[in-house]
C-alpha cells in the first residue's frame, strides 16, 4: 500500500514539474513571435484583401507573417508574406474543380476566367507591397500540413504562373 501511494505520489509530482516546464516554454516562444511585427502598409493591404473576397459574404480570412524564409527568399533573409486563406468549402471545391480542368486542359473560358481573376487580384495588390522581397499569396488548406497555391506576387513579379484566357 505504501508503495503504491509513493507511487502515485512520484507520478503527480512528475506531471506537476512537466506541466511548469512547458508554459514556461510557451510563454517565451510566445515572446519570441511578438518581437517581430508586420509593416502596417502589409497589414492595411491584409485588411483590404480581406474586404475585396468578403464583399458577398464570409468566404476568405487574412494574415500576416512577419518572418517567412521560403523560395521567394533572397539569401535566406525573412520577408513578410500576407496570406489570404479561403475558407468557404464550397468556393474551395469550385476553384479546385476550375484548378483541375485547367491542369487538365479541359477548363472552359469561364473557369479559366475565374482563376485569371483572382489571380490578377492579388498581382494587383502586390504592387502596393512597400519593398520587393513582401510577397501576397492566395491559398486554401488541403489538410491540416498542406495548403494550396491559386496566386502568388511580389511587387515586381508573379510567382505563380497566371492563367491565360483565350479571347
């Protein structure tokens, strides 16, 4: 009897210690994320964006990461990237059914004419970034690690390749 309530004992103070350890490790990875703050042109445009795909309704969500290191990168230093998340799931299945056809080449003018454009929503914002190393990206969560890419611009080029609509 007297071992089992060591036990017991030992075992609330382990997860006791455990759990100290790791708020105090979130609370300085949570320090870590606020040191670096977005530009306020990056978040007046994330709020903009914002307004522009949620004219009709709730179908899109914005943010801004201060500190991005990915291939738009020059010499591995951050950047700031806006994100535009869609999250309406039935804007989601109509862009990936447009996104298939086109892969596809099945895509009617009118599908091709629906991604062109929002495509050439976000290359138009870009060119209002402050530097050419921001970038804006238009994307929707495939599953909880993986999103897909619709549209991508910085200041000075798409990195997306834009949808061509035959007239």
């Amino acid at each position: 009897m007297k071992k089992f309530i060591l036990i017991c004992a030992t075992g609330l103070l382990g997860i006791g210690l455990a759990g100290c350890s790791n708020s105090s490790n979130q609370s300085s990875d949570s320090s870590a994320k606020t040191e670096s703050v977005a530009s306020k042109n990056n978040v007046k445009l994330a709020k903009d964006l914002e307004k522009q795909f949620n004219k009709d309704g709730k179908v899109a969500t914005t943010k801004v990461e201060p500190e991005v290191v990915d291939d738009q990168s020059k010499d591995n230093k951050p950047h700031e990237e806006i994100k535009v998340i869609i999250t309406d799931k039935a804007l989601i299945k109509t862009i990936t059914a447009d996104e298939d056809a086109i892969r596809n080449d099945t895509a009617t003018d009118d599908q091709k004419m629906y991604i062109a454009t929002l495509q050439e929503m976000i290359s138009k914002e870009a060119k209002k970034l402050d530097n050419t190393k921001d970038t804006i990206s238009l994307i929707y969560k495939m599953d909880d690690q993986n999103n897909y890419q619709i549209a991508g611009s910085s200041k000075t080029h798409d990195f997306v390749k834009l949808v061509e609509v035959g007239v």
